[in-house]
C-alpha cells in the first residue's frame, strides 16, 4: 500500500524546497523525494577534493535570492534554520593582458573611479547607468518574483515609470549594444561583459538584461552562504522537517502515478511509491519528465514547447585544494578577491556565442570566472588552505559528439589554469593539493537536470523566457495532467539562485488550495 501525503514533492533543489517549505508551512503534509544521498540539486556544497575542503557543488554566489520576498521580507525566518549570508568586499576583479585591471568594490565611488582610470566618461557613465537601474530595478524584481499572469505585466508597470518608454526600448536590445552606447573604453566594456559572463548571448536580442548584472551586484555583493552554497538548501530541509515534513533522500523518481488524467503520485526506481491527496509538484527537467507518463496526457502543444527546449550556453568546472588563494598584483599591494576573472576584450565576449554554435573550445583566450570561497570564509578549508573553482564557457555539443569531452577535459582543465598563473603566478603545482574536473557532459552525469550541461535548465532568449517558459499556456506552473504542478529552472524566471521558481509555485499553488502566500506567511 503507497504511502499517503497532501503533497509529494518530486526532487530536493532550492526551488523545490522552497515551494515545499511554504506548503509545510500552511500545515500541508509534505514528502519530498530526492534522488541523491544529499538534497539541494546545483546548491548544495560537498568534499569533492580533499575532506575538509567544502566545494560548492554548482552555485557559489547567492545574487538574485535577496530581491525574492523570501529573505528581502524574511517570510521563512530561515536564519533560525542556521541561514547566514557574507558579502565579500571587492565584488569582482578583473586583469588583462596589457597589465591593467579593473576592480569593482561596494563602494560606488571606489568603483567609479575604477573605470575612470580608463576613461573619466566611463567612470561618469558607470554612476548613470547605475542610478537609473535602480529606479527600474523594483519593477524587474516584481516580475521576477511574481507568477506569470499574477498581476501586471513589465510593459504595464514600466507605464508607471517617467522614463518607463525609454526602458520598454533598452530591455528589447541586446547586452552589446547597451553596452556599446555606454562605454567607450574596451576594458570597461569587457568587463561589464564578463564578471562573470551570464551565460546569454550578448548579441542575442532581449539580452539587455545581462549588462545590467554587475550593477545588480554593486550594493548587494555576490552574496556567500556561511559554510557552502549548501546552507541554503540545509535550512530549508530543516525548517521543511520542523513543520512536520518528511523529506527521503536516495529515491529517483522515475514515473508519474495518474488516474483518470489525473496525477495522483509517483513511483521510484527502488519500487516504492507514494501517492500525493491534493497535488504532485516535480522539479524534474521538462526533457525527462514528459515520458514518466503517457504521451497522450501532454498534449501535443505541450509535447512540441518540450521537443524545441534548447539547452543554452554551458559551464566547465575545475574545483582545487590550494594552500594559497589566486594573487594578483594591483597598484595597493596583492589582491585576493573571492571573485575575479578574465575577458580580454568585447570582441571576445562577442564570438563565444560563435564558439557555442560551432562546438569549437577555446583553450588560448577563455574567459573564466575564479572563486575563492574560502577568503571570505574560512570554514571552507582547513586553517591556511584554500578552495578554488574555475569555471569556463564552453560548449556541450563539440565537433565529435559530447563524448570527446571525456578525451580533452584534463587538456581544457591544464589551459585553464595556465591563464589564471599569467595573471596568479603564485599557484605553483606545489600550490595544489588536489583537484576535480566537470566537464559539461559531467555535469549532465551528476544531476540530470544539467540537461545537455546546462546548470540553468535551459537558454533564456525570448523563445524560452517569461510566458514562453517552459512553453506558452504551460507558464503558471501548472501542467497539462491535473495535479501536477512544476517549479525549478524550467520555469519562470528562470535557473540561476533566485529562488523565484519555488515561491511563485507555492503562490499558485496556495490560490489553487484556497489560500494566499500572504496569509501562510502571517501565521
């Protein structure tokens, strides 16, 4: 006989959690399944080198949580839950090849005259940029976090806004061409580019949002979980289990339990299953989830948005147990940021895209995003030791088939490194105690919802964003099977850690139920 739950939750990511989190907290009796020994998908943290040396498993920086009302108005309170953010201080810092380098600190001024040292219109054009995104950033962050058709549209509130025409225009550009009208210096524009890269084609239209991401990050920091990216998901467990919710781990959900069209459970690879009263939610990737029941319950509509799902641009991961953090020589004396990385130019910003398309990997000028956790937060490495990632942009589908990565990853993973010692000469080989390397196709193998290597669940172009996501009618989180809801990456906003997916879940969930967000969270 199943066992019986209000609600089955089919996957333990961040999104899932957070939806299960807000449903436990309305008194609804939860089960979440996860597939792996640990829960939290790409946010959870792991000894992946040495033990003692905690490695974020995917995400390091928590960026777009803190606009989600889930810690901007502390719904969960989930710093009873041992939530504790740090906000390294620079933000970001970036060399290039002709010695010079640019810093970007939480101060605005400080940063200002960063750009300044490559052009005084710059420095004045970096503060401009800045002051009018903040008065649209509201705007931007009540879309985000709110379901699609869940009250007005950006068009509607920018409308509101005095310069609300102007914005209509730029969010429908591209990255580039913002870019471009805004700065005049290469270095500056390189740099708004590439720290980090945002894993969207910066020709692409609609892409204007991607130039705004290191504003977004100026006041705000890139936000570090205390003791791993996997804090997030730990709390959440926690406060899940504290409102008498029960959460399994090592349970691979592999089919849909339906019934007169209806879902009515779920059943695991081990032969268990568990069937849900009021509603199944999955946070399984739209590829693999639409044969866990019978086609004909999709709809063809359905089954077509699934069929045209683009994977979008990919990561290549190298974690290391260093005894030194990365260096950098900067005119105050050495530098060692929690982030840095390097793009040498717009134009290279620029051809990734063409890298992407042709499967060809670049292994003379990467751009690489460098992470040192451990400076901001000891308790990452033992006393006087170190973690550090370098993360890549490369290509899922190579030339020979996804397979090759297998062959060439140790090569790639040797090339990436030998850029950062040009600018970090002191990570000597004695320097490094161990290392793990993940290609794309490794990170496929980790978690299956790295569909084809994408840690975001899928591109975010217009054909994949907002209403489109994961397919038009299909946006407000309700599947075409009744009873089923979904939430995580492939859905509204999108991947990356906002979070946003998991609470707009719980909001159309609960008005399903009969209830609000607001009054859960009032109780």
């Amino acid at each position: 006989m199943a066992e019986q739950f209000d609600i089955v939750v089919a996957g333990a990511g961040h999104n899932s959690l957070i939806t299960a989190a807000y449903l436990a907290k309305a008194g609804y009796r939860c089960l979440v399944l996860e597939g792996r020994p640990i829960v939290g998908g790409g946010v959870k943290s792991a000894h992946l080198t040495l033990e003692g040396f905690v490695h974020d498993v995917c995400s390091s920086a928590h960026n777009g949580i803190h606009g989600n009302p889930l810690l901007r108005n502390d719904e969960l309170k989930l710093g009873d839950y041992g939530l504790e953010y740090i906000y390294p201080d620079p933000v970001f810092h970036m060399p290039f090849p002709d010695g010079s380098y640019l810093t970007q600190w939480r101060d605005l001024d400080r940063t200002c005259a960063e750009f300044a040292k490559f052009s005084k219109h710059d420095g004045s054009a970096y503060r401009r940029m800045i002051t009018e995104y903040e008065t649209v950033k509201p705007l931007l962050n009540a879309v985000t976090f709110s379901p699609v058709g869940f009250g007005k549209s950006l068009n509607e509130l920018l409308l509101t806004h005095p310069q609300g025409k102007i914005w209509q225009r730029r969010l429908a550009m591209s990255a580039w061409e913002i870019l471009k009208e805004t700065f005049e210096d290469d270095h500056c524009r390189a740099f708004m580019m590439g720290c980090p890269y945002a894993l969207q084609p910066v020709l692409d239209p609609a892409s204007a949002r991607a130039a705004y991401i290191p504003l977004h990050q100026q006041r705000e920091s890139r936000p570090l979980p205390k003791g791993g990216s996997g804090a997030l998901t730990v709390a959440l467990a926690r406060f899940i289990e504290a409102h008498q919710g029960t959460i399994l781990t090592n349970k691979w959900v592999n089919a849909l339990i339906t019934e007169n069209g209806r879902c009515v459970g779920v059943q695991c690879a081990d032969g268990t299953s568990y069937r849900a009263e009021k509603a199944v939610v999955s946070t399984i990737h739209i590829k693999q989830l639409v044969d866990m029941a019978p086609r004909e319950l999709w709809g063809e509509d359905f089954l077509e948005g699934v069929g045209t799902w683009e994977a979008g641009l990919t990561l290549f991961a190298t974690n290391y147990a260093t005894s030194e953090p990365p260096k950098y020589l900067t005119s105050g004396g050495v530098l060692s940021p929690v982030h840095s990385g390097f793009m040498i130019s717009s134009e290279r910003a620029m051809r990734m895209s063409y890298d992407y398309k042709s499967g060809s990997v670049n292994t003379l000028n990467p751009s690489l995003h460098v992470i040192c956790c451990s400076i901001a937060d000891p308790s990452r490495a033992p006393a006087g030791m170190h973690t550090v990632k370098i993360v890549a942009y490369q290509p899922y589908q190579l030339r020979e088939g996804p397979e090759h990565w297998d062959l060439i990853k140790q090569q790639v993973s040797d090339a990436n490194l030998k850029v950062l010692r040009h600018f970090s000469p002191n990570l000597t080989d004695d320097k490094i105690l161990a290392r793990t390397i993940e290609s794309p196709l490794d990170l496929e193998r980790m978690n299956p919802h790295n569909w084809h290597g994408s840690c975001h669940g899928g591109g975010s172009g217009p054909a994949q964003s907002g209403a489109m996501r994961p397919m038009a009618g299909y946006a407000q989180h309700r599947m075409p099977i009744a009873g089923l809801y979904q939430t995580g990456a492939t859905t509204h906003p999108g991947g990356s850690v906002t979070g946003g997916p998991g609470r707009n879940a719980a909001v159309v969930m609960l008005k399903d139920f009969g209830t609000s967000v607001e009054e859960v969270v009032k109780r």
